[in-house]
C-alpha cells in the first residue's frame, strides 16, 4: 500500500512554481493583488494583518455554467497558463487564479473528489512531496485545505493550497523587526495557553511512511470531532461531519475545528463596520481585510481580532478543562 501512494514532486518545484507565476502575471492569466501588512498580538499570539484594498475590486463575474447547467469547475480542465507539473497518478498542481501572497499554488485532484470529504492518502502524500520537493532547495511550505461551509471553502473540487514561507513573509521586513512572526501551526505548543480557539496537533516526520502520515491526519480529524460532538461515530473516510481547517507544514499538522466562517468588526461605538473572514490561513497566523475602515480599527483594537478569532472555533482546551 505505502508504494501505491509514493507520490513525487518534480525536484525542482520551487523553481517551476516560480517560472509559471512569473509567466501568468505578465501574460495577465492571474492576477496579483498587493497587500499592507502589519503585526498585530492579540493575547501575545504575534498574527499578520493584511490590507488589500485592490481585492475588494475584484470583479463578481456570475459563475459560467457549463452547457448542462453543471457550474463551472475551473479545476476539472485547468488551461496550460495555470498548470505547472502533474503529480502522477492522481494529482496536479496549478496556479492560484487570484494570489495575495506570491506564488501562491492549489494541488487539486485529477478526477472530481468532493471537498467536503475526509482526505485519503494519496491526498496528504502528495502535499507532502510538495512541502519535501521545498525543503531539498532550503525553502518551507504552509500547506492548508478548507472543508465545510464555516471554513472559507470556496471550490467543491477537492484542492488543498500552498503558499512558500518566505513569500508570506513580503513586507515584512519593514514591520517585523524582532522576526516575531512565524507560522503559527509550527508554534501552538508555545501558545497553547493563549490560543482562542482548539487547535489539534501532531509531529511529523520525514522517515514516516505515507500511511503513518494519513493516520497521524485522520487521529486530529477524529479529535476534533469529538470535540464538536462528544458521541458522533467518526468514519475514516466520505463526507466529513464538520467544517474544519488543515494545516501541514515540514515538521507538523494541526487542525481547527470551525463554527463560523468570520464575524464582524465594530467600531469603537459599537457599529458594525465590516467582516473579517477566515480559511486555512488562520492556522499560519495571518489574515486579511479588503476595506480601509476594517484596516484602520483592527490596527487601532488588536484585542478585538483576538475576540473575532474566539468566534471562530471552539473555546480552547485550557478553557474547558477549568
């Protein structure tokens, strides 16, 4: 079994990711939408905050339907522009239509697998030659799969994404000075005590076979649904019986729990004044807001993303266990 699923990544990933985002910027394929950043710490938890006030332009076109009046799946045929390797047998990767962060790139499935549906082997074997073809070249990736109507899912072709560290580290250099920012899914046992929500961990490996991998997945998958229904029987595999984000890094995986998709931001009087959405990202420690005044109060009241993010999920262990 653990042949089946040896699934490699072209050795030269972060070098093809590259040349492919490069190319569909210029040729207007993707579009790029730069972003303001800066480092709020809610509750001591140091989280990117980013503005992308171009992202709130961004067009609303009606989704395309197929002739059948199937809606359109821009995973199922993606055009060469937005490929840039296949990951045989069963998967590909392709560019992110619309990046914040640079290089931006989603592993999706070859043939139509639902999103809402619990990941298989050949899921996470394949987002980890991904993160290994990186880490040969000196580089990491934050890989993250959103499933469920409260985790910011977007696509009903399963697809999981990936964002190389270092291109979420853009900007940073001028608002970071004391590196405080690292990719929060690599640190919850250093916040454990100060995290807003539950968040389940396990440690991984590089000698771990690809099974030892999935079922490292599947014990948090079933962790976090007691957490949410204490007497639920818990399948390994179809449709997932929660909203959830999955995060996998090198060295770790975690997974949240989710019960809302975001919650708004008021102002200091009170008035709702936007709403602040998260995916999988919330796991890195970073998020974004498209709107000036959305900007201008999380700047002004960190304390109030960190009661957003309470919102999100379910309370922290530290709270439930007294």
């Amino acid at each position: 079994m653990a042949e089946m699923t040896r699934l490699v990544a072209p050795q030269n990933l972060p070098g093809l990711v590259k040349a492919a985002f490069d190319a569909a910027r210029v040729n207007g394929d993707l579009t790029y939408y730069p972003t303001q950043v800066v480092i709020l710490t809610p509750n001591s938890i140091p989280f990117q905050l980013r503005f992308s006030p171009a992202l709130a332009l961004k067009p609303k076109a009606p989704k395309p339907k197929e002739p059948h009046g199937k809606p359109f799946n821009p995973f199922e045929n993606p055009s060469p522009a937005m490929l840039i390797a296949d990951l045989p047998p069963s998967h590909r990767l392709v560019l992110n239509k619309f990046a914040v962060v640079p290089e931006h790139f989603i592993l999706i499935t070859k043939e139509f697998k639902p999103q809402t549906h619990v990941l298989e082997s050949a899921d996470i074997a394949a987002t980890y030659a991904c993160i290994q073809a990186y880490r040969t070249h000196g580089h990491e990736l934050f890989a993250f799969f959103n499933s469920g109507p409260h985790s910011g899912a977007s696509q009903p072709h399963r697809h999981l994404q990936l964002l190389p560290v270092e291109r979420m580290r853009d900007g940073l250099e001028d608002v970071d000075r004391g590196g405080e920012w690292n990719v929060l899914a690599e640190k919850i046992a250093e916040f454990e005590k100060v995290l807003p929500f539950n968040i389940f961990t396990a440690s991984i490996r590089p000698d771990m076979t690809a099974e030892e991998r999935h079922s490292a997945y599947l014990e948090l998958y079933r962790s976090a649904v007691k957490a949410t229904f204490l007497d639920k029987e818990v399948d390994s595999e179809g449709e997932a019986v929660i909203s959830y984000n999955f995060a996998m890094t090198s060295n770790s995986m975690a997974i949240c729990p989710r019960t809302a998709e975001g919650a708004a931001i008021k102002s200091k009087s009170g008035q709702d004044v936007g709403v602040v959405s998260f995916n999988g990202t919330v796991l890195a420690g970073t998020t974004l807001v498209k709107d000036q005044v959305e900007w201008d109060v999380l700047r002004e009241d960190p304390d109030q993303l960190f009661n957003i993010l309470k919102g999100i999920g379910l309370p922290p262990l530290a709270d439930t266990n007294g």
